[in-house]
C-alpha cells in the first residue's frame, strides 16, 4: 500500500517528480535490501549534483512494482493539487497501464479532469449528510469546555449549513 495525500498548502511540491519519488521512497522501504537500479540511480544524482528526471523515476517506480503481484496506491485530495491536476492525472494513467497497480483516488469535485472512463476506474460518490456533521461537530466540541453552550450550537449550526454535504 503506497499512498500520496496533497494538501493546498503545499502546492509547490507537489509535482509529478516529487510525487514519483515519494512513491519509489514507500516502495523501496518494502525490500528488505534496495534494488540495484535504485542505488546506481542515487549514485549517479550524487555524482552529477542532480536529481533524476520524471522518466528515470517513473521507470525505476514501475521496475519496482512489478516485483509486486498487486500494488495499491491512494492518491487522497486530488483535488487539493490545482493546476497541477492534469500532470498528476497523467502519471496515475502511466500507472495504471501496470497490471499490478490498483489506483485509489479521493476528490471532492465530482469530476476530478481526464480521469479514464470505467471499467478502468469506479466512481462513487460519498457525501456527509446534515445529522451526521451535527453528530460530528456535537462530539468533538463535547469535550472543550472553554466554549459556552451557545457558542457551540452557533458553531454546529453556521459549519452544517456550510457545508453542504462535503
């Protein structure tokens, strides 16, 4: 199970290269030694002073995988990855030609662009309801007993009219 969670904050980081590394990272701790073509491409950026460029990674990450009979991959937020979403879509397409990986992916819009068709990928749309951010919203201010009565019915009521099942 390898999984990439992005964040809005953290935009910036959150290319295809940097994603591809992080996933060859989760994937090489699986091994009990590192696989040779992984350590002659660390020694080869350590050499030059450069890191490898998306294909080598890409290709290493796919070597690597194949050694699995089945990868699962989480890519949670996609939607938190703005303009940058078509790039990252591609790479889950690139995946997604290995046999091996099964690809989960969370968005809140209801289209995330370019995503393949089924029977490639499944679409389900989950959506909280009103009771359910109430009773979450009750439980969790439960216990801050800073907080007035008043101000947390307030709280509860202004976040669940916001919300709008997201």
């Amino acid at each position: 199970m390898l999984y990439i969670y992005f964040n809005e904050v953290d935009r910036q980081s959150q290319t295809a290269s940097t994603i591809l590394r992080k996933l060859l990272k989760q994937v090489v701790e699986q091994f009990d030694t590192v696989p040779a073509q992984i350590s002659q491409m660390y020694e080869s950026s350590v050499t030059t002073g450069s890191t490898p460029d998306r294909n080598t990674l890409s290709q290493n990450l796919k070597t690597c995988l194949n050694r699995f009979e089945t990868v699962y991959i989480l890519f949670d937020a996609i939607d938190e990855c703005g303009d940058r979403q078509p790039k990252i879509i591609s790479l889950i397409q690139d995946l997604l030609t290995l046999s091996s990986v099964k690809i989960f992916l969370t968005s809140r819009d209801s289209e995330p662009q370019r995503l393949p068709s089924p029977p490639v990928l499944a679409h389900l749309t989950v959506k909280a309801r009103d009771p359910d951010i109430r009773i979450f919203l009750s439980a969790t201010l439960e216990t801050d007993t800073g907080l007035s009565q008043e101000l947390k019915n307030e709280i509860i009521e202004v976040i669940s009219q916001k919300a709008e099942g997201m």
